[in-house]
C-alpha cells in the first residue's frame, strides 16, 4: 500500500505512539496522552480529507464526518473519574452514531449485507461476546452497550460484506479496519467488564488506530483486485 502524505502519516504514528506510551492514570505524562489521543485521530481524519481522488465526495463526507464523531469519543471517554459515567456514555454515544456514518459509507457503493456469510460471521462472534460479558456488565448499560455492539457489528459486517462484492485494494482496507475496530473494542469490553489484560493500552489503542487509519485510507480510489484483462496480441500481418 503505497503511503499517501508521508509527513501527515508520519505525524500519526508519532502521535499515536506518545498516546499509547503516556496513558495511565499514573503516568507523568498523562497530560500528552490527553493531547495526543485526538489528535492522532483529527490527523487521520486531515489524511482522509486530503485524498487527490476519491471513491466519491460523499463516500469521503461520510469517512470524515465518523472520524471526527471518533475524536469526540476519544475526548469523552478521557474525562476525570468523577466523571466517569456522562463519559463512559457520551463516548459510547459518539462512537455509534460514528459507526452508523461508517455503515452509510460503505453501504454507498454496495448492497448493504449483499454477502450474508460476513453478517453472519461477525453477527455470532458478536453475540457470544456479549453472552461472556453479559453478567459483569451493569444493567443500566445494558440497553446502551446492546445498541454499540448492535452498530459496530454491523458497521464491520458490511465492510466484510462489501470487501467480497467489489474485490479492490480501497474495500479490503476499509474490511480489515472494520475487524480491527471490533478486535478493539472487544478488547476494551473484555478488559473493563471480565478482567484486566496485560498491556492492555497497547494492544487496544494499536488496534484502534490502525483501524481508523484504513477506514481512512478506503476513500482513495482503487482499481478492482479481479484478473487483469489481457489485450490480445495483434494478428501478424504477412511479409511482403
């Protein structure tokens, strides 16, 4: 995959670096990972914004509209302890109505679930999550963490499903970042609700921007994967 601004993605690896590295309450610098968190993701959503030619002006509209929904919930889900419960919920808030603009995208060019392999697929790892965790969960989040996984679910499913039905460079992005973005957040379920996991920050923060940086990278226009068409060689002409 060739790398589009190399000094714009360049900024957002160093930015999700030092996100990762300082976070922890206990940290020092705990100050960097409050502004470096959304700033990686304001910088992933310039990169989408930037893109020379994209699939569609509203395919990346949407893109952009979901990152910035994105940096949102980064921002909520940082608010001190005492806060804990309006960010926990504006975050989680921020979050699904990002993955609905997700879901619109990347239901522009293609049937929404035209494949039922993937909804299927993610539709039962999904539901045996939520049974796992079902119990460790409070009640009164219940309704909303339904409705979350409910979105996301569907947001990675219909980028798997349309990976298999267009078969370019730009789909198969925007499939794994949807599977990284449900590995992400499954780890953070897994984590808060059944029990810590070890470096914990680096694996769901990694995930977590990796995935948005391929949702970002989908909206450049890509040629289809199929076999290539091979022009028939001209028919020789006899000499003389």
């Amino acid at each position: 995959m060739k790398t589009a601004h190399p000094l714009l993605t360049a900024g957002i690896a160093l930015a999700a670096v030092v996100a990762t590295l300082s976070a922890g309450s206990h940290s020092a610098f705990i100050w960097l990972h409050y502004l470096c968190k959304p700033l990686a993701t304001l910088l992933i959503l310039a990169l989408a914004w930037k893109t020379a030619a994209p699939i569609s002006l509203r395919y990346r509209k949407l893109i952009a509209a979901a990152l910035i929904l994105c940096a949102c919930g980064d921002s909520f889900l940082m608010l001190p302890a005492e806060a804990y419960a309006y960010g926990f919920v504006s975050g989680l808030g921020s979050f699904l109505i990002a993955h609905l603009f997700f879901l619109r995208a990347l239901s522009s060019d293609s049937t929404l679930f035209g494949k039922p392999l993937a909804p299927c697929v993610y539709g039962l790892l999904s539901a045996l999550n939520v049974a796992i965790l079902w119990d460790a969960i409070p009640a009164a989040l219940h309704g909303p963490v339904l409705a979350y996984v409910g979105c996301l679910t569907a947001m990675a499913a219909q980028a798997a499903s349309r990976a298999l039905d267009l078969r370019n460079a730009g789909s198969r992005r925007a499939a794994l970042g949807g599977a990284l973005f449900l590995l992400s957040d499954t780890l953070i379920a897994y984590d808060r609700f059944h029990q810590p996991l070890p470096a914990a920050e680096l694996w769901i923060l990694g995930t977590y921007y990796l995935s948005i940086y391929l949702l970002a990278r989908s909206v450049t226009q890509s040629a289809p994967i199929a076999a290539s068409i091979v022009a028939p060689a001209p028919k020789k002409t006899p000499a003389g």
